[in-house]
C-alpha cells in the first residue's frame, strides 16, 4: 500500500513537472515573439524579422495568436502571455487585428506604413 502511494505521488509530480515545463517554454515563445515585434517596430518602416516556429513544444501541440496587446501562446489548455505595447498588428493583406501563427511554419514580422501614414506590424508566413 505504501508502495502504491508512493509511486502515485511520484506520478501526480512528473505530471506537475512536465505542465510547468511546457508553460516555461510556452511563456519563452510568448516573449520571443514579443520581442521580435518589439524589434520590427522600433526599427522603423520597412524593418523585418524573421521568426522560425519550433514543431511542438515539449511534444505537445500550440497555437499563437498575436493581436495589438500582446501575444498568447496556447497549449494542451494553458497560455503563456507577454504584453506587447499598443501596436497595430495585422496580417500581410492589412485587414485582421488578431494574427494566429501555426508550429512549424516561418513567419516574418515588418514594420510598415499604413495607408493613413501610421506605423504598422505585419506578420505574414514565409513560403
């Protein structure tokens, strides 16, 4: 019985401990991209940089969606989050404010000016 317990303790932690791993990671995505709109923006019109989206984070499955506040990275249930400052964010057509970036894929992050002379990040898939 003792052993039982033991073990099922010992489960219930590796669990904890692989969760809190994945959340680690997710949240050092999550600042990553931040960053790189951070970077794209402050360089000015026409400044880009290119971001590689690992295939899975810990084995797991993720989706990011990025929008004028921040970026959310979403895995099996939990977010990482980092604020970004109001920005205007969009995908390369200009007409979307919430921007979802997929594993695996390339993505590139510019600076550019809208139609009404405002700055604006784009993010659009490299192919």
């Amino acid at each position: 019985m003792i052993t039982g317990s033991v073990i099922s303790i010992a489960e219930g932690r590796l669990t904890t401990a692989q969760e809190t791993a994945e959340s680690a990671e997710a949240r050092l995505l999550s600042e990553k991209i931040a960053n790189a709109i951070e970077v794209s923006y402050s360089g000015g019109e026409g400044h880009e940089i290119r971001i590689e989206m690992p295939s899975d984070i810990r084995g797991s499955h993720y989706k990011v969606k990025v929008n004028q506040s921040g970026v959310l990275v979403i895995i099996r249930g939990r977010c990482g989050y980092s604020f970004s400052y109001l920005k205007s964010i969009s995908n390369y057509d200009q007409d979307q404010y919430e921007v979802v970036m997929f594993p695996k894929r390339n993505y590139t992050i510019r600076n550019v000016k809208d139609d009404h002379n405002h700055h604006r990040v784009i993010i659009f898939e490299d192919l």
